[in-house]
C-alpha cells in the first residue's frame, strides 16, 4: 500500500524527517482516514494518553483515548488523509482536531468517535534548532486502541531514537 508523504517545513532536520519517515514505516498500521498534524515543537511523554485537567491543576489520563488537548496556537500544519485503492488520497480537512475548549469538554473527545478505522499522528516541529523531537500515534481500529510515543535525537548528525512508551505502559504503571 501507497503511504502518504511527511513534509520538510520551515524550522525542520530533514535527518529528523527522515527518522520519523522510518518510525511511521514501522508502526503505523493501515486505517480508512489518518490525521497528520505537526505541532509547533517538541512535547514530552507526558502528552501520551493525556486528556486535560480537573480543578485547573490535576492531569488526567483516561481509560480511553481522547484527542490530546493541545492549544490550537500550536498547531503548525493538519493534514487528513482517507484510504482508497490501496494508497491515501489527501483531503480538506473539515473540522481540526483542535479546538478552544474546556478540559472538561474535551474528556468527552474520544478518538474513537471519529470513526471505527483512524489513525492520528502528531510530531513536533523546530527540530533543526532543538536537536530533537517526538512522534505520538493514536490508532483506532478494529474496536481497539493503541497509542504510541517516541523520542528521537541528533546525536553526533545523526537522528537516533531514544525513550519510547505506549498506552500499555501507562496502564500498567496504574495496576502497580
């Protein structure tokens, strides 16, 4: 199957492009509609299965996948793409996935109110200066979702993969 292309833009490594390229290779499962959303710089792990906040102060990470509260002013570049013929057509986004909203509203976002086959996937941009950056994937299918986060770094001029957690992780941290 015919992937779809992950742009160089201003403030980008193309070694991290490049890295994040081969990750995707790796972990990205086919789904019906993928959401390709570049957020404005590096964001930790923290961000992994993150919902918002209670009381202004208390993260929360639900048992189900929500869309990460990210602030709009954020967002560098949304793209949206739907599965046909056995590659991925590019198509307007109509609605973005982030919004000005209330944590409390956003709990209500889940990831699989967007449809039965979807994939989203957040990377951070202004790598070029920082020297690093991150991929997140939330994927959405068959019933199931999964989620994954992944550090990459310049090392040496080199783009290496570094720390990497799932959704698993953060549950089973809360069965111990």
């Amino acid at each position: 199957m015919r992937g779809f292309e992950v742009p160089v833009l201003e403030g980008d490594d193309v070694g991290f492009i490049h890295a994040l390229r081969d990750e995707l290779a790796k972990e990205l499962r086919p789904t019906e509609v993928t959401h390709l959303v570049q957020v404005d710089h590096w964001f930790g792990p923290r961000w992994l299965a993150f919902a918002g906040k209670v009381l202004g102060a208390l993260g929360v990470w639900p048992r189900t996948l929500v869309i990460p509260p990210f602030r709009p002013t954020r967002i560098v570049s949304e793209r949206r793409f739907v599965r046909s013929q056995g590659s991925y057509l590019e198509v307007d986004v109509r609605a973005p996935l982030h919004i000005e909203q209330t944590s409390r509203d956003n709990l209500r976002r889940t990831v699989k109110s967007l449809g039965a086959s979807t994939s989203m996937i957040w990377y951070s941009g202004d790598t070029r200066a920082a020297g690093r950056g991150c991929l997140m994937i939330y994927l959405h299918a068959n019933g199931e979702g999964l989620a994954t986060y992944v550090e990459i770094a310049r090392r040496d001029g080199v783009w290496r993969v570094g720390r990497r957690s799932s959704w698993r992780d953060i549950e089973n941290r809360r069965a111990s």
